[in-house]
C-alpha cells in the first residue's frame, strides 16, 4: 500500500474548525464570521471545482460543529492576501513560509501567529537521481523527465523554477517530460525502475522511503538540496486583535494535539500539528526572501 500523502485542503478544514471553534470575540462588524484566507499555492494541481467545493464543505462543516460562521476565501496571490489582512477584509491568513516572507516586505506590520509542522519545523526538497547513471551536477538532467508527486509543497516548484532559470530555461523547455504520480512513494519508486531519470521529493518523503524500502533507496543519490525554507504560517494583523483573543486563538492551536479528536484528524492527515514561531523565524523569512526574491514585476 502506498504511503498517504499529506493533504493540505484537508489540514486546511481542520485548521478552520479549530479557529471558528476559540474565536467568538473577534472584534469586528459581525462577531460570528471569521474569515480566513489561503493561499492558492495550497490548491497546486487541483482542479477549480474541486476548489469550489472544498470551500463550501469548509462553510457547512463548520457551521455544523460550531454554530459560527467560518468563511475560508482562497487567494490568487501573497500580495493580495497582505493587502486584505491589513484592511481587514480577512481575519487569519494561511500561508507558504516564502510567501509570507514576501509579503512582510511589503507589510511588514503582519505577524505569524503559529508555524504549520509536519515532522520538522522547515520545509526542504531533494532531487534525487539512481546511483548507476552517474550524474553530478543540475546541468546533467537537462533533456531528462522528472517525476513530481501531486500536491508536492510548493516550495519544492520554486527552488526547481529558479534551478532552471538559473540556465537560461524554463522548467518545462529543461525537463522535457515531468511526470505527477499520485504520491512520493510512487514517484520514487518510477526512479528507481528508470521510468524517470530524476524525483523531486521532499526530505519528511525521504525519510519514510528510507525507512520502509531501504533496499531501493540505496540506489539512489542526492543532486540537489534546496536550502532550509521557513514553515507555512498561520498570519495576522496586530491591531485588529486584543491580547486576550489573540491567545486563546494560539493556544487553541497550539494545544488542538491534546484530544482524541485532534489526534486522530493530525495523524490522518500526517501532521504533526502547530508549534509556537521560532525565535529565528525574522532571521530565516529574511534569509529565504534574499536568497529567492520576490518574482521580477511584484515588487
């Protein structure tokens, strides 16, 4: 059986639950709705019905088991989001940790509240390559397929777009075929039957295929390593909230791995849960937005 994989729009329904269930006293017009916004970074090979639907279950669900009124809005782009957290018109925004690095560059009044954790407090990605090709440089794929599983994080997609930029190519023109199994397992599983010449992969995949094959991981060899990104984040806007809610919407997070209802959803969804902002989480927002800056036209 195929390793699950983490899904992001479900983690996504119990995040909301979580909030809408702590968050009556949000000072706003109408004290029953909280509106939060995603990024559609999370939706990566989705379809938009899918979308669509995911959203009204998110409405119904939540309104079934808090009598609030939760309002979850996917959004097209960080700036948009950073625009609608510091004019209100969203409560709670959801995203990437280089998202939310760019965005803080342009507000930099917005806040995490709490990181988004699966095993490890960062999110890091690997090309990884059969030990029998002999491959050692980026260069050395060029002309090959790749392997991405669906719903790989997105973090994953831009350290591979400004890899192949960095040569003058676009990802599509340099790997001529990538293909999107429906999860790591099998996307590493095609490299090692030489179906595909390369896996991008992320390193919580890597340490699952190690341990439950073994004998095929040994046949491959890391290329590349992107550097260490910052976790997603759960955001906000400092003076739209007190004191007093603002902790008892992090604690409700913080704590949501201490019922059995909690656990079950975090361990079907292979999520660790929610942890307190590091203290060097500026210092790595500020390192990843210098080490990949903001895409040119968005500054």
């Amino acid at each position: 059986m195929r390793t699950a994989y983490f899904c992001w729009s479900s983690f996504l329904v119990f995040l909301i639950l979580v909030l809408v269930a702590s968050v009556g006293a949000y000072q706003s017009d109408n004290p029953k709705t909280l509106r939060v916004g995603i990024m559609a970074s999370f939706y990566r090979d989705r379809p938009e019905e899918t979308v669509k639907t995911t959203v009204e279950s998110f409405k119904e669900l939540i309104l079934a088991h808090t009598g609030f009124q939760g309002d979850p809005v996917k959004v097209e782009s960080f700036e948009k989001l950073g625009e609608d957290l510091t004019k209100d018109r969203m409560q709670l925004g959801v995203f990437f940790g280089h998202e939310f690095a760019w965005a803080r560059e342009k507000y930099p009044e917005l806040k995490p509240l709490v990181i988004v954790v699966n095993q490890i407090p960062y999110q890091r990605a690997y090309l990884l390559v059969r030990k029998d090709d002999k491959l050692s440089a980026f260069s050395d794929l060029k002309g090959k397929s790749l392997a991405i599983a669906r719903h790989t994080h997105e973090p994953c997609y831009l350290f591979l777009e400004r890899k192949c930029q960095a040569t003058g190519v676009k990802m599509e023109d340099f790997f001529p075929k990538i293909t999107h199994p429906d999860n790591v397992e099998a996307a590493l599983d095609d490299l090692v039957d030489g179906t595909v010449g390369a896996a991008l992969v992320d390193e919580v995949a890597i340490s699952s295929y190690k341990r439950r094959k073994p004998g095929r991981f040994a046949k491959l060899n890391e290329l590349e390593r992107f550097p260490i990104f910052p976790a997603g984040v759960v955001a906000y806007l400092t003076d739209k909230w007190n004191d007093a809610d603002l902790k008892s919407i992090r604690d409700a997070l913080l704590n949501a791995h201490q019922n059995a209802e909690g656990r079950q959803l975090l361990t079907m969804w292979r999520l660790t849960g929610f942890e307190p902002v590091p203290e060097d989480y500026d210092e790595r927002l500020k390192g990843i937005a210098k080490e990949y800056p903001l895409p040119k036209g968005k500054d």
